[in-house]
C-alpha cells in the first residue's frame, strides 16, 4: 500500500503483512529439522519452540529480507544461493487480542554447523533445538514426549518435549498444508539434495 504500519496496529486490526520464515535442516545421523525457544518475555507464546528463524518485514526494506532476520535471531548468515525458496503461504489468526494476518514468504537452507555455533543476539530467542524429522511427524499425531537436544547460548542440553512445548498454531488445522510441505521438503532436501515440493499458488 505503501503506507508504514505498526506492528501492534497490524496484530490489532488484521491488517495483511509480509513476513519470512527460514527453516534450517541438519542431516548427521538423521534429518532434522531445528526450532527456535521463544523468548520467556514474549507477549505471544513465550517459552515455545517455533519456526527456526521468522519475522516481520520491515517497510521498504530491500533484498532477501530472510538474510537480515536470520543474522539478528541466530547470528546466522546463509549463503543465499543455497536458500530453497518455497513459496508463499497466507496465514491468519484470531485469538483474543490477536488478529494476525500474515504473506509469509518460506525459505528452508541445509545446514550441519553445530548447535553451538548460533548466538542469540535480539533477546527474541534463547536456545536452539534439533528435533527429528519422524519425531516432528510423531508430535504432530499428538505422540510424544521424546528426548531433544539444543544450546541454550552457553551450554548443550537435552529436554523433553511434547506437543504442548511447540507454538500451538503449527498443528492448527490451517498450517495444515504448511507443515506437509516444509516435511516433505526436507525430507527431498536430505535424501537428494533437491527439492520438488512447493507451497500451492
């Protein structure tokens, strides 16, 4: 529209946004996908574990804005070459306050750079988790707990976690699509090192 539009506004009056999402796959002993711990202080769904890497875009910022986020979350900075861009995805949410719609843009990257290499430098994120392609898939039929593996911004550690650690919205009915397509793709991404699979249009 060309026009600035606050965050909060936005989430307060369902005002369409862009946002990126990056996921990071591992592949050592076995696929995986890694997933950011949300900040304890975070208004929305503090102390989950969420999207690797996701964010709002800012207004009239240029180039891959996935690129930018990716440095101030993790200290993580991809080649963007080796970025597989999957499409775009509508998102909306209503809960409470809450009126979120979002034009993610989602990117997944191969990555086998040990957990302890990511830094935490916004104070939006405060730990780093490796969760198994087939233990997301359990999780996602509502299994669990299992055993994961992470950094905390000192230290590896290991918890348990269940479907109640996870952000609520990625089993919603409508991350349904979403999911399928971020599985799969890793999935391709670590059997081939291609990837077919898109968003739909």
């Amino acid at each position: 529209t060309g026009e600035s539009i606050g965050r909060d506004a936005a989430h307060r009056n369902g005002t369409p946004h862009e946002a990126v999402h990056l996921w990071i796959m591992r592949n050592e002993s076995r696929p995986a996908l890694l997933f950011q711990l949300r900040a304890p202080h975070k208004e929305n769904y503090p102390d989950c574990l969420d999207i690797t890497v996701g964010g709002h875009v800012p207004y009239a910022i240029g180039g891959n804005k996935v690129l930018k986020e990716a440095r101030e979350e993790l200290g993580f900075s991809p080649d963007e070459q080796s970025l597989v861009d999957l499409g775009w995805y509508r998102y909306e949410e209503k809960n409470g306050a809450l009126f979120q719609r979002e034009i993610q843009h989602v990117f997944l990257v191969g990555d086998n750079r040990g957990l302890d290499s990511y830094s935490f430098r916004d104070g939006e994120v405060t730990g780093i988790f490796e969760v198994g392609l087939a233990e997301l898939m359990q999780v996602m039929a509502g299994g669990g707990p299992f055993e994961v593996r992470g950094f905390n911004g000192s230290a590896m550690i290991t918890k348990k976690v269940g479907r109640a650690d996870f952000h609520p919205q990625l089993f919603h009915q409508s991350m349904e699509i979403y999911m399928r397509v971020v599985l799969q793709a890793a999935e391709e991404l670590a059997a081939t090192g291609q990837v077919t699979v898109r968003l739909p249009e």
